[in-house]
C-alpha cells in the first residue's frame, strides 16, 4: 500500500489482492507505513444507525445492525 501527494489530491494505493481480502472480510481497515515514513489507514465506510439505510446505499452494513 502506498500514498502520493501531487500538491492537490493524496493518492492512495492498495494491491488488488490486499484490497480484495479486506473487502470480503469482517476487518474495518487496513493500514500501512508509506515510503516515506507516514501511516496510512484506509477504513470501511459503514451505514449510520441513525439514519434509513437508503440514504447510504454503497456504504457497508453497520457490525451492530440486527
């Protein structure tokens, strides 16, 4: 996994197969050193409990919805 600054946008880069594990399993994020000495961690984005989940329809089931 790595990270770039362009001077607009930070970039952040993670391997398919890293990405793909992560994605299909019950870890909220994963998390790495860059090149260049700075953490980088990237982290699910899970529907509020608060709200009806059709207003979030891409974010990823809440762990403590029943």
């Amino acid at each position: 996994m790595s990270a770039n600054f362009d001077g607009r946008a930070i970039r952040v880069t993670i391997p398919m197969e890293q990405m793909t594990d992560w994605v299909e399993s019950d870890r909220v994020g994963v998390e790495a050193r860059s090149q260049t000495g700075g953490q980088i961690l990237v982290e699910k984005d899970f529907q509020c409990l608060h709200r009806p989940v059709e207003q979030e329809p891409d974010a990823y089931p809440h762990p403590l919805m029943t």
